[in-house]
C-alpha cells in the first residue's frame, strides 16, 4: 500500500486539475458538451474553462447545455473574465484572455 504526503496529494490534485472543470481546447465541440454533461450528472455545478481562441467554443458549450436541454433546468452562474501571462518559447512575454464559466443545475 502507497501513502502519500499531503504536499503530494495537493501537487497531484493540482497537476490533475479539480475534477469539476472542464478545459476546453481543439476536440470536437459536442466533446465538451458531453463531457460537461457527464459531470453534471455526478456534481451541482461545472466550471468550463478556456483561454485565447478557445474562449467562442468555451461560450458555445455553456449556450448549446442551456438551449438545448432546457427542460432538464440548468443555469449559468457565475462568469468570470481575465488574463494570464505566458513566456513564449522565444522567451517574450505575452498576455492570453481567459474566461471561467459556471454552469449548474437550477
């Protein structure tokens, strides 16, 4: 049997990311809608999250869970915009949008 530090489980719980987020990248969209589906399912509210070019699919995933299973009563909560800075890999900095949109069961 293996035990595991506190420090250890934290780092891996953040290298794991929490597991009601979903990161929205480059799959096919309705991918992400699924899979933020499946999580509602087990959990009160999901975090879709996305930055840069992925914030339009990131929107689009929240609408199309709103839209299209509006009988099934969930909302958006909390939304919340910013930036982070990012070092390129010819070394410069730059600034990428995020955006952190909650959706829950109503």
């Amino acid at each position: 049997m293996v035990f595991m530090s506190e420090v250890q489980q934290n780092a891996q719980t953040q290298r794991d990311g929490p597991r009601d987020s979903i990161y929205i990248g480059k799959k096919p969209l309705m991918a992400y809608v699924t899979s933020t589906l499946i999580q509602l399912a087990n959990q009160p509210s999901v975090t879709i999250k996305a930055r840069g070019l992925s914030i339009g699919r990131a929107v689009d995933v929240s609408q199309i869970i709103l839209k299209r299973m509006e009988n099934a009563g969930y909302a958006i909560g909390d939304v919340r915009i910013g930036s982070e800075t990012l070092q390129a890999e010819d070394g410069r900095t730059r600034n990428v949008s995020t955006i952190e949109i909650e959706v829950k069961k109503a």
